[in-house]
C-alpha cells in the first residue's frame, strides 16, 4: 500500500451514497474535504469511527469541510447501516463498483483483504491532498486530531 503523497492533485470520484445520490469530488471544489475510511461497514471500530463523524458535523461545517465516510460495502448496506446508526448529515459513499476503484486511485486499497485502509484524507479547497494518515485497522482514529489538521 503506497498512500497519495501529500501536495498531490486529489483523483476526482463519483460514487452513490447511503441515499442513492451520486457524489462527486468536483462538486465540492472551494471546501475542504474529509474522505475517512473505513474497511467494512457493521464492525465495531467502523460503527464508531462514522458516529464520530456524524456527531461532529457541525464542527465540520464551521471549518468548511464536507466529511464523507468510505468504504467498499455496496450502496444499499450503507443505506441500511447509516439508518441503523442514525447517520443523517454525514454522506456514506460506496466504493464498491468497480470495486475499490477510488480507494485504489488514493493508494489505500488493501489488495488481500479486498478493502480500504482505515484512513483519513484531507482533500483541501484547491483539490490538493493536503492531510493524510492511515491507522491500523483496529484503532479508532482520533477525531480531535482530523479536527486539528482541519483548522491549520
């Protein structure tokens, strides 16, 4: 696994979400953007990790970054774990057709397992990636930490 370099020009996407829209990087060009992802949806650390999201949304907003939560699971198990988590302003993408195609495209794609690394990608206004880290798959990533990279 090779992760995008930071400075790098962030790969645009289009992907369904837990609500069957289709959501593309180009369309929030002048925000920051938060990929976070997670290997599979219904797993403890993943469950967590999404509600972490969906709790600080509107810490999101007010740095002026869309938080999306990635993974490889198909659109409609996303839209029936966001329901089941009462995620409802945090946009779920799929990742699944071509699969891991976009997970592939940032360098996280873990090619045995056939998921995502668990991993946090800044993608500033401009469309550069500006942050990135990727965690073991059992660790829980600390959102107090995605917060402050938003802020510098």
């Amino acid at each position: 696994m090779n992760p995008i370099a930071i400075g790098a020009a962030a790969p645009g996407f289009s992907a369904p979400d837990n609500n069957n829209q289709m959501i593309a990087l180009s369309a929030y060009r002048g925000k920051k953007v938060l990929l976070s992802w997670h290997p599979l949806a219904w797993t403890p650390v993943c469950t967590d990790q999404m509600r972490a999201l969906e709790t600080n949304f509107d810490r999101f907003a007010q740095l002026g970054t869309v938080p999306l939560g990635f993974s490889v699971d198909p659109q409609p198990c996303k839209a029936v774990w966001a329901h089941a988590l009462q995620i409802f302003n945090v946009p779920l993408p799929s990742d699944f057709w071509p699969h891991g195609a976009i997970a592939r495209a940032y360098g996280i794609f873990d090619e045995a397992e056939g998921v995502s690394a668990r991993a946090n990608i800044i993608i500033d206004e401009a469309g550069r990636v500006q942050w990135v880290k990727v965690y073991p798959s059992g660790q829980l990533p600390d959102i107090g930490e995605v917060l402050g990279a938003l802020s510098k």
